[in-house]
C-alpha cells in the first residue's frame, strides 16, 4: 500500500505534488500548497489520501487541488478545490460539502478602535440578541411558501427586495448573491422543512460574528478600493444554508449513489458519490445545490440589516457599507483555458485577479477580494485573488485557517472558563450560546492563519491586502 505522504513530491518551497499513477487509477496529479510546517500538520490525517483519490474521477481537468488550510472532509479534502470539463466530466457533493455555500461576508464601519472601545460590550450584547445563534435555533424569518420559493430562486436579491438592504449590496456579493441556475423544485420538502425556520440566523459550529480592527494595510492601493484603512473597525459574519444546506446534500448522495452503477462510475472511497454533470442527477443536484447556496445569501444579508441596525441604534451611523461576501462549499461554471468546466471549491474561496470579466466595477481593476477569517482569538485576512490563481488553481485560494484538532478532541482538552479567560486578557470579548461552541472553536485547535495566508501570497494564489485582528467574537 502506498504511504501517501512519503510518495509526496516536493516542486518548491510552497508545492508538493503526487504523481499521476501513484495510486491506482489515479489519472492526474494532486497537488497541494503548504509550506514544510503545514505539510507535517496535514499529514496526520487523510487528506492526502483523499487528494489522491480526488484525482481517480472522470473528467477531471488539471490537478486535483488541495489549499494550506486542507484537512480530512467528507470524499474530498476541506480546502479541495477541483475542476471537471463540462461536456464530460462529474459533479460531487462531496466536492461542495454539506454546508453549501458557507461564506464569509465583511462590513465597514466609519469607526475606530478608540471611539468604538467604549461601548464595545454593549454593542457585543446587542449583536448576540440580534442575530439568533446555535444548531437548531430558529431564525429571524417567517415565510409562506412564495416567499421561500423566492428565497431559493433569488437569493440575496430577494432579501434586498424585501427591505434588507440596497441594490448596491448585490454589487459587493460574488455571483450579485444569485445562482442563475437555482432550481427550488429539486429540494425536497424535508430540506425545506429543516431551512423553514433558520432564514436570519447563524448557526453553531464554527459560524461567528467578529467585530475587527484593521491592525496592518499591506496593498494601499486595494485596501483603499475596498473601503479599508488603518485603524478601522469591520464586522465579519460566517455563515450558511443551515440545515436546508446540509439536507440537499445528503438527498442527492443517496441519489448519486444509486445512480453510479448505471453510469458504470467505480469511486476508490464511496464518499466520492458522483454522476455526470449533463446526467439528470447531476442537473438536479446542481439545481438544488444552487438553490441552497441562493439561501445562504440571503442569510447573509439579512444578518448584514440586524449588525447595521445595531450599529445605528448604538453608535448613530448611517447603514454600514459591505465588503464584500464570499462563498465556500460551491461549484460553479466557469471558463479557464478556453474550456468550460464546473470548478467544485469545498473549503476554498474564489480568487479571481484583476480584469476578469465576472468581476464588477472596482474588483476588475484590482481584483476580488479573498476574505480569510482566522480561528477565534487569531487574526484574520483581506486577500486580492493573484495572477498565479488563474494557471494553478482555476482562480482558487484558501478559506480560512484549517482545523488541526478535532471538535471531539478541542472539547475533551479545554474548559470553557479557561478560553474566555485566556481571551480577554489579549482584550477580545466573547459570547457564546453554549460553552460547547467556545472549547470546540478554541484558537489552537486551528492552523496558524498567518501561515496559511504567507503560502498562497508567495503562490502567487492571491496578495495581502489587510490583516484584521479580534475585539469580541459571538459564537454559536
């Protein structure tokens, strides 16, 4: 049996690559940005199996990806990015994950450090009873079965129509906070079911609102199209499809795995369910999958109306403008090299550089913003997608810092006492709707994002715009 990581191939200080045919049927390489440190992280568990396995599918076009913040997932690596031909390749929910459309979204305010500091637990205290938090806590929404088919159907659009928020927040959303190709038909009525109250609300896990200050600018000229300075404070908010998400996925791999005997697909690891992308599976689970990845858009804004509410009602600003939002756990269409593929990102953000055409108004001339939040308590990063993320990684980049430690293993090692304690003598407030939330999502039980973030910058992925750091934190 291959030992994966030894059978690794270092190209450079930031690639490591296994060759085609190191594993059997493997049809491409797999490749993945890490630095030596990283690379000894990763390793301990099955990413790079999974990286390997990755590169057996039908279709797949280039090399199977995986990011310096990759960890073990379901099918592929969290931190995976994948591209397959359009005409001729899969689509994988594991490739999306369960949490579709899991996306991080950045907010300005006109404040600083200082003249926030004040009333910095007031305004944590408000955000915490704002914004509903935790699995299974229901939502700030109540909708009748039109609105939600819209929900599904016109995602952040949808929201702004409906009063939370203006036109001009769908000009700082990837994709204008719409997939064009949401099918609400093909989400069953138990995913429906499990979404119906949790429209408005957060979530557990490793979901958060963070209030940042802006510590370092290191692109002047990016950071001043963003709408970012020195010293100022943002507000970050990570969240998803809830469980509307998480039950697409699950539907259609029962679904997928049914269906791969007729399209004679043989899979090395059966969480790397697949069908053709032009299959009617394929068609309904994008359908659904865009629908899901739609209401988590919507979610988003709808959270961006209550920390603007906040902010208004304590601090007397005018609606706070937006960033921009990312989206994790998606796949798309997309060109690269004269070729139409279906880009799969699980854990990875799109990067797009300068000039590309999906991009609006200033991020054509500077480039999409990458926004990479840290473990709690640890920095987080404002990135512009690189040139290099077009050739190496179908415009691809990290997400975040990665988990190194388990939810199981961060809860049997800490108390939650001692991370609040820890935290607030570096100055950082925290709220939480369980001490679960805090041991789970402590700050070690992550990968240095500061790391991460130095790998894809030399890669060429993507350039440091910002560095953010924490002054209170709301977790689920």
């Amino acid at each position: 049996m291959v030992n994966i990581a030894d059978a690794m191939q270092r190209l450079d200080e930031w690639r490591w690559e296994l060759p085609p045919g190191s594993l059997a049927g493997q049809r491409a390489p797999a490749r993945l940005f890490a630095d030596a440190r990283l690379f000894k992280q990763i390793r301990l568990d099955e990413t790079l199996q999974q990286l390997g396995n990755v590169a057996t599918l039908p279709g797949l076009v280039g090399a199977s990806l995986a990011m310096p913040d990759a960890h073990q997932g379901y099918g592929f690596p969290i931190g995976g990015v994948a591209a397959f031909d359009a005409e001729r390749g899969v689509v994988s929910p594991g490739g999306i994950g369960f949490d579709i459309n899991c996306g991080v979204r950045l907010i300005a305010s006109p404040m600083s450090g200082d003249e926030l500091k004040p009333r910095l637990r007031e305004t944590l205290e408000d955000l915490f009873r704002r914004i509903p938090a935790g699995v299974g806590r229901g939502g700030a929404m109540k909708l009748n079965a039109g609105e939600y088919r819209r929900v599904l159907k016109d995602g952040a659009r949808w929201a702004v129509q409906a009063g939370f928020g203006s036109d001009s927040d769908l000009d700082h959303i990837e994709v204008g906070g719409r997939m064009a190709d949401a099918d609400p038909d093909q989400v069953s009525e138990r995913a429906r079911q499990r979404g119906a109250d949790q429209l408005g609300s957060r979530g557990g896990g490793n979901h958060f609102v963070e209030i940042q200050l802006v510590e370092s600018i290191f692109d002047e000229e990016a950071a001043a199209a963003f709408g970012l300075r020195a010293q100022q404070v943002v507000i970050s908010l990570h969240t998803g499809s809830r469980g509307l998400g998480h039950q697409v996925c699950s539907d259609h791999i029962r679904v997928m795995d049914q269906a791969m005997r007729r399209w004679d697909i043989n899979v090395p690891d059966r969480q790397l369910v697949c069908v053709p992308i032009a299959s009617p599976e394929g068609r309904s689970y994008l359908g659904a999958m865009a629908a899901a990845a739609n209401f988590a858009f919507a979610n988003r804004q709808i959270l961006t109306a209550a920390v603007r509410e906040t902010f208004r009602r304590l601090h007397g600003t005018e609606p706070l403008p937006l960033i921009y939002d990312v989206a994790h756990n998606i796949a798309q269409f997309e060109e690269h090299g004269g070729r139409r593929v279906l880009v799969h990102r699980k854990g990875a953000t799109r990067a797009f550089p300068a000039g590309r055409g999906e991009l609006s108004g200033i991020y054509r001339r500077v480039g999409q913003p990458v926004l990479i939040p840290g473990s709690m308590g640890s920095a987080s990063w404002v990135l512009a997608g690189g040139g290099a993320a077009i050739a190496e990684s179908f415009a691809s980049c990290c997400h975040g810092a990665g988990r190194r430690m388990s939810r199981t293993q961060s809860q049997k090692e800490t108390r939650a006492q001692d991370v609040i304690q820890e935290l607030e003598a570096r100055g950082i407030l925290i709220r939480a709707a369980s001490r679960k939330g805090i041991t789970e999502e402590k700050p070690n039980a992550y990968k240095d994002v500061d790391a991460v973030v130095e790998v894809v910058h030399q890669a060429g992925l993507a350039r440091k715009v910002a560095r953010l750091v924490p002054l209170a934190v709301v977790k689920g």
